[in-house]
C-alpha cells in the first residue's frame, strides 16, 4: 500500500466508555479503517483529560476512572479520510474531531534498511 507524501491526519477525542454496535467505539472505527484500506490508525489512552463537560477523567489510584480519554489518530490521502468522515459521523454520539495537512516522510521499512 502507498501513501502519499502530502497526506491528512484525522484525529479523534473520545471516552473508553463510548460504544458502537455493543462493542468500544475506538475498536469499531479502527476495524472500519482497515477494512477501508487506510494507510494506518493508532489508538492512545491517556492518563487524564476532560471535554465539552469539563469533567475530570483520570487514572489516578484513588480516583480510578472508567471512562479514560482515547486519541484515535488514522493518517491517508485526505479523499480516503473523508470517505472514513462520513461513516465515523454515524457511528459517534459525542467527541472531537480534528483533521491535519501532514507531510509524509517515511511509511513501512526504510529504503536503506
């Protein structure tokens, strides 16, 4: 698979605890991005955070939290985001959603390696 060196970053904020189709929102999308044929996608649990509520979520031992904040990052060209955009929009009840001009430097193993 290639990627071009001008791509998009599509960066999503969401809760452990959000759901779609009875199983956690982050693996749905990132199932639905592979099966799409995206270049890549990553999940990222942080330690705390808060969103639209201003609520705290945290891991912190004596205030563990169930609802742990996720980054889901899914880098392509920016038709093949967009097309993910319209079926990522059915499937989120709430969160953030960013998208990024980046520039791609390396994808898969280095000419050199």
């Amino acid at each position: 698979m290639q990627i071009p060196k001008e791509a998009t970053l599509l960066r999503i904020f969401i809760g452990e605890s959000d759901r779609f189709d009875h199983k956690p929102l982050y693996e749905a999308i990132v199932l639905k991005a592979r099966e799409m044929h995206i270049a890549g996608a990553t999940v990222l649990r942080g330690p705390m955070g808060f969103g639209h509520s201003s609520r705290l979520h945290t891991a912190k031992i004596l205030r563990l939290s169930e609802d742990l904040p996720l980054v889901i990052e899914i880098v392509d060209s920016e038709d093949k985001i967009k097309t993910l955009l319209d079926v990522i929009d059915g499937m989120m009840q709430s969160g953030l959603i960013t998208l990024e001009k980046v520039r791609v430097l390396q994808y898969g193993p280095s000419a050199t390696a």
